[in-house]
C-alpha cells in the first residue's frame, strides 16, 4: 500500500463546463501519513503550518507538518472525530466515542464544553465548525454508540433525535435541527449565510439558510447522492467561491453554489472520510482516509479555518 500510495495519480470525472478551475486532470496525490486506522477530522492550523486530524480507531489526535512529521497531540481521545479551530485559534473537537465536545486550552489542557442536552448525554459528537461569532456548531448522530471499534464506555442511548447544536460563546446550548436522521458533515458558505448539513443514511445534502439570532430556516435539498457505488456523504467544506466539496460515493465532489456537480475527485480504492484545505495558498487539499491521509493540489482556494 505504500509505495503504491507514495505518488498516486488519480483521474476526474462527472466534468461540467468550466471544471477546470477547480482541479487538474490528473491530479498527483501524495501521502503525508501511513498506518492511520480511520483517519478523520483534518484542521490545517495556518500559523504552526500543520495539519491536525484524527484516527478514531487508534484514539490519537495527530499533529503533521512538513518538517518534522506525525507528532502525538492526544492520546487517548476516548475516539475523538471531527475538529476545528476557535477564534482564538484553539483545538475543538467531537468526542465521539466520549460523547462530548471539548477544547484544547492555550495551556495545553483539555476542557469540556459540552456532554449532555436537558441532562441526558449526548449521542456521539460526529462533525463540528465555529463560526466568525464565536458559536461551535455541531452534529450528533448516534453512530459512536455502534460502530465496531469506535465506541466509549457508556453505549446506551438517551436522546431521541439526532441534532445538529449550537454553542454561544457563553457556553449557552441549544438545538439548530433535528430533520436529520444521521447528520455526519457541515460546514458554512463563505459568507456564513447557508449552512450545509449531509445526512450519511439519506444520501444528502441540505441546505440552511442562517438567522441572525443563530437559527436556521426550513431545510431545503441542496444534492441528493443515487447510484450503486460505495460511500456515503461524509466530511465537508466550502472553497472561497462557494462550491461545495463533500467526500461521497466515488470519491470527492465539488458542487457549485445551486447544488450542481461541477467535478468528482476519484478515489478508487481508497475511501475519503473527511478533507481540509490548507498550505499558504489554501490550495492543498489534505484528505484523510481509511489507512492513510493524502494530499493534492487544486485550483481554487478552500476558506480558511481562522
């Protein structure tokens, strides 16, 4: 697997007019870690020139830069997933199989920030953003209570539903929605307008339109994924011109502002988790997998994460 990983090319598809501006033909993929179980969650922290993600399976926060290579964050996580950066520019992260949300302090310790909705715990933390307020969003589907070598200690469920939550930078709690019956990745629009939600067991993407008073308008259906090959919506993020790049069946794909595809990043025979644009130039995308985490140039700027 590893040399034949080293200096992958892989092909696009499902080209539209004007593809070009997103991807090469032929993109060049490097590896950039070897032997990650279940790689998840990549945030790239601009001023430290790393990428952080996570390996749920093998309970580590990873941190990698160019330089040095893989260095441990955290471990264990009690299987953390998905993760971004503060205002503050500090590490937020899902616990999934923990069943919380916490954060790495400036002093290096970690603090919970949220464990139980109405007294009743979580369900399993999946994906999670901030926003330029301050606000954490996350979703809370129910999977690190199943899934075989993801789960903590405690797999009894108690919420009914499967929100996506709000934090107010007060540590205020409330629910955004709960039309979603596994939410897995979001992420905001540019502007923070539109706050998209897929849904793993529908296939889907929806679309939300964001309030001012931090909720959200009815769902609309923003791409609705058909079709027999293997993957599910999962990770999540916008570029600066407000496509859409979500890992899905077959691979990566980028979806203009109305839901269109405009190209698929083939990944044939490596499942893509989640991905996170970085480098200096936000044109790298950096794609964490099942077994490894690999990266790619593309034409196009992601939004940065702080």
């Amino acid at each position: 697997m590893h040399g034949s990983l080293e200096h992958l090319k892989i092909e696009v598809d499902m080209c539209a007019p004007g593809w070009e501006r997103i991807v090469d033909a032929s993109p060049r993929i490097d590896v950039v870690a070897h032997d990650i179980i279940f790689g998840e969650g990549p945030v790239w922290d601009a001023r430290a020139k790393a990428l952080y993600f996570t390996d749920i399976i093998g309970d580590t926060i990873w941190k990698w830069s160019p330089g040095t290579g893989q260095e441990i964050a955290m471990r264990p996580t009690v299987k953390a997933n998905g993760m971004c950066l503060d205002l503050d520019r500090r590490l937020v992260v899902a616990g999934w199989g923990g069943r919380t949300v916490f954060r790495r302090e400036t002093d290096g310790t970690w603090k919970t920030l949220a464990d139980r909705w109405e007294g009743k715990k979580l369900n399993s933390p999946n994906d999670i953003v901030v926003k330029s307020d301050g606000s954490i969003w996350f979703t809370d589907p129910p999977g690190g209570l199943l899934n075989v070598g993801m789960v903590g200690h405690d797999v009894q469920r108690y919420l009914e539903t499967q929100p996506v939550f709000r934090i107010t930078p007060d540590g205020k709690m409330t629910v955004i929605c709960e039309d979603n019956v596994y939410p897995n990745g979001l992420c905001f629009s540019p502007d923070e307008e539109i706050l998209y939600v897929n849904c793993s067991r529908e296939r889907v993407i929806r679309a939300y339109d964001v309030q001012a008073n931090g909720t959200v308008g009815k769902a609309r259906i923003f791409y609705q994924y058909t079709g027999p090959e293997r993957g599910v919506p999962d990770g999540m993020k916008c570029d600066v011109a407000g496509n859409v790049w979500c890992t899905a069946p077959g691979g990566i794909w980028v979806h203009d502002p109305s839901g269109k595809p405009i190209v698929r990043i083939k990944t044939p025979g490596h499942h893509p988790t989640n991905i996170a644009f970085g480098d200096d130039d936000w044109k790298t995308l950096y794609i964490t997998m099942i077994g490894s985490v690999t990266r790619t140039r593309v034409n196009i700027a992601g939004v940065p994460s702080r």
